[in-house]
C-alpha cells in the first residue's frame, strides 16, 4: 500500500491494525454523509488510492470534508487532485512520497 506498510510484514497483527487504521480514515468519507460504507467501493478505493501514506490520507480527507459542497462521496479523481494539490505535485503516484519528504514529523502521526 505505502511505505509504512511495506516496512511491516505483510499479513502480521501489525499490518493489519495499520490497514485497519488506514481504511477507517477512508470510511470518514461514507460515515460523514451518513451512509454505511460500502465494501466493494472501499475496496476499489483502497486498490486505486493505497499508495497514499496515512498521514497525506487524513489531511486530504479532511480538506475535502471541508470542501465537499454536495452530500456524495467524492470520487477516486477528486480524493487524488485534492492529494495533488496538498503535495504540491503534479502526479498523484509522487505525492505520498513528496508529502513524506516535506512533513514535520511532529505535526503529523504517519
């Protein structure tokens, strides 16, 4: 998914609470317009957008939250040009690793 997940050992207690954690951020989106999440759309974003670092997920989760003007999910293209835009990139596949190398760690969990 991301390289905090790689570091870990896929299919371990430790990789699963970090996927746990990681999709609960990503179900933020459903519980907010207060729909159930549904498990095969978290699963289409979990494939398309798993490369995102935890960290980069919730803060692009909680800009949209804000920014978000219509009660729906918002799709897979927006959740990346909002991961973008925070990231300072021009492609979504380099803005978890430019996010990760501009953080603060103090400001940020992951």
């Amino acid at each position: 998914m991301n390289e905090m997940f790689e570091t870990i050992e896929k299919n371990s207690a430790d990789w699963h609470e970090a996927r746990m954690e990681w999709l609960k951020i990503l179900s933020r989106l459903w519980i907010a317009i207060g729909r159930e999440p549904d498990p095969r759309q978290i699963a289409i974003y979990e494939h398309s957008l798993g490369y995102l670092p935890m960290g980069l997920l919730e803060e692009t989760i909680n800009e949209l939250l804000f920014r978000h003007r219509y009660n729906s999910i918002p799709t897979i293209a927006e959740i990346a040009e909002m991961a973008k835009q925070i990231a300072g990139v021009g492609d979504v596949r380099r803005a978890g690793e430019v996010w990760l190398a501009n953080r603060n760690p103090f400001a940020w969990r992951f």
